[in-house]
C-alpha cells in the first residue's frame, strides 16, 4: 500500500481510484513536503514577492500566502483546458495524429514573478503544451525565478484531479474533485529534464505517495 | 423579485457553534435580516446601469452595471444573476453572478460557489467557495491596529464545508 495516496482499487469507492470516507465523499491526504518550505526560504527577505499560482483555485491556498506577504496571482489553467487527447497505441499506418490544442499564452508582463506554483497541472498537459507553458512561465519570472512543479507517477489506478492545499510550510494536503477524470500523462525523469532546460534544479525528489516534486529556479538569459 | 433563498444551499445547515459565529453566513443572516426590514437596496435583474454607483447603504444587484461602483462603508452583494463591468470599493464585497473589474474591500470578499470574477483583489480577508472562477492578482491590504493573523492551521475551524474559507 502506498502510504498518503490510498489509491488502491481495493481501498477505492469512486470512479478513478478516488480514496473515500466510509461517508462516501472523497478524502483529503496529507503528506510532508521540503520543496515547498524550501521555495518560502528563499523567498524570504524580497520585498514582497509576486507569486503565480497555476494550479486549482484554493481560497485557503491564496489567503494563506497573502498572509505572508505575498502578492498572488491567480491563473487556474485548469479550469479553462480542454484535454490533450492520449496518443494513440502505436500502429503502423504511419498516420499523424491531430496536434493538442494550443494553450492560452500567460498574459502577464516579462520577469513579473518571483515564484510560480504548479501543483496538479503538467500531467494533464500533452507535452507541447507543457513545453510552451513552461517558456511562457520562463519569460514572466524573474531571472532566478522559482517554479515548483507536481507530477504524478502513480502507474497503477487513474487518480482524478485533484485541489492543493497548504496546510504547513512542509505539509500540503490534496483532495480529489468530484470532476470526470481528466486523460493524464506520466512523464519520466528525462522529459521532466527537458521541460525544464532552461532552468536550474533546486531539488528533485519522489515522495513515498507517488509523486515528484521538482523545484527549480530560472538560469539568467 | 429575487432572494437570497434562490440560491442559498438547499439542504439545512447545521447549528452553528459561537465560536464560529463570526462567518460569511454571519453576514448573510444579517443581509437577509435587513433585506426582510427593507433595509437592503436591491438593483433588480431588468435593470441596467451605466455610470457611477455610490451610496450609503447594502445594495445587491442582481441586474446589469457597468461604470464604477463606490460603497466604502457598506456590503455590497452580487447577485446569481447580476453582471458587473465596473471596479468595486466597498465594506464588503460577496459575490454571487459575475464580476469584471477590480475589487476593493475594506472587510472581506467572498465568492461563492457560482461565483465568477475577473480583476485584482485587494482585501485584508478572502474566501473562495470550491467550484468559483477567479482570474486576477490578490493583495492584502493591512490597515494599523488590525488583528494579526492565525496560523494556517486555524483554518479548519471553518463552519461551512462548501466554503474554503480562512480568518485574518
């Protein structure tokens, strides 16, 4: 069993692997995080940092962070995607498949933002729309600007979308939405490496419920 | 003429204890309280209003406004079927229908579940319902001698579950 994630079909009640409460409504987990007490620290001393937050929209999540000090942004990517379609098995009709359709570009002026927060976004995205996501999240941080990014390696059960919330510093919780699973992509190291290329790796790490946290920090150029 | 029972939740709520008294629904009760005492102007769902709204009293608008919408020492609620193009100063801002503009609030703004807003945010306390839009920046604005803030653990002690709401 996986600890935090509670995936497991036969510990599931709702479509998608969705952990549930003996009450039948989808149960919140919480889980330890470093990266995201790490990004605070090194936020810590700016005047008042600007932070983008393209995850779902959480009230908590916002007032939370403008009780800090923060200036926050919110821009819930989410909540306007029309799903990428999965890639088709491979076939040997050597027919293209149609392209994914182009996200909307942030609208947000050059080098705004000290932060970005990207919780339960990138698996959702096709991988040209992570790509140029994450050109357009370059060109509106700030040189040395810090983007923490989740992404789900759960291989085995199909876990619907779900709302971050920042409990701690070093504790998040997440609660799966009673929305229709969404199609998701799992993204292996290598390709989580080239989405960030421009980009310096503060800390990688893969956390005992699946997922990977990345913490990166924007090169200047 | 439309009231706040068309889109109140449906199922009753639970009794609320003291210590939460001093929750959006707080406010609600009191809006419906003074609307039932005619206390509460309302701009119905047929009207429409270009320019700039002021005054010295609660409002709801449940109807069409575009311009600039000044209550700084009132609440001002957007009702399911109100529609504003405007920047909002107020007491108090909840909104219900769809706002578009920037908004002020010396107190609090709420969105609620269906509620849907594009603009900047400057408050010193938010609360955003699971399923609202919100599209825009959001900053505190602290004014001297205000209380300081709970921890973020406090938030649990929220009464209502529909909203993910936090005290300042």
């Amino acid at each position: 069993m996986i600890p935090g994630l509670n995936l497991s079909p036969s510990r599931t009640g709702a479509p998608g692997g969705t952990a549930t409460t003996p009450g039948g409504s989808a149960a919140a987990q919480a889980y330890p995080t470093n990266n995201l007490k790490r990004l605070l620290q090194m936020l810590s001393g700016l005047p008042k940092p600007h932070v983008l937050d393209l995850g779902r929209l959480s009230g908590p999540n916002i007032q939370w962070l403008i009780q800090k000090g923060y200036k926050v942004y919110v821009d819930d990517r989410l909540s306007t995607l029309k799903p990428a379609p999965l890639p088709p098995p491979p076939s040997r009709s050597g027919k293209s498949k149609p392209p994914p359709p182009p996200l909307e570009p942030l609208e947000y002026s050059p080098g705004l933002f000290d932060a970005a927060l990207c919780w339960d976004l990138f698996d959702y995205l096709a991988p040209t729309q992570a790509k140029d996501l994450i050109a357009g999240l370059r060109k509106a941080l700030k040189p040395k600007g810090l983007v923490l990014a989740l992404f789900n390696f759960n291989r085995v059960s199909a876990p619907p979308p779900v709302r971050y919330r920042i409990l701690q510093a070093d504790q998040l919780e997440y609660k799966p939405l009673p929305v229709p699973p969404m199609p998701r992509r799992i993204y292996e190291n290598r390709e989580i490496q080239e989405f960030f290329a421009g980009f310096d790796t503060v800390n990688s790490c893969f956390l005992k419920n699946q997922m990977r946290e990345v913490l990166v920090q924007r090169l200047p150029g | 003429m439309w009231n706040w029972n068309n889109y109140d939740e449906p199922s009753p709520q639970p009794p609320r204890r003291p210590a939460e008294a001093n929750t959006p629904s707080k406010h609600n009760t009191e809006i419906i309280r003074r609307e039932k005492m005619g206390q509460v102007a309302i701009i119905g769902q047929s009207i429409q209003i270009k320019g700039e709204l002021t005054g010295n009293e609660d409002l709801t608008i449940d109807g069409t406004v575009e311009g600039n919408i000044q209550l700084k020492d009132n609440s001002l609620t957007i009702g399911p079927n109100g529609n504003i193009k405007a920047d909002i100063n107020a007491k108090k801002v909840t909104i219900v229908g769809e706002v578009q503009g920037n908004v002020t609030a010396e107190e609090t703004v709420e969105i609620r579940e269906s509620g849907k807003l594009r603009g900047n945010i400057t408050t010193p306390r938010l609360i955003i319902a699971d399923g609202a839009f919100f599209k825009g920046s959001v900053e505190m604005e602290r004014k001297p001698g205000m209380v300081k803030d709970k921890p973020a653990r406090d938030d649990k002690a929220v009464l209502r579950p529909e909203l993910l709401s936090v005290k300042s």
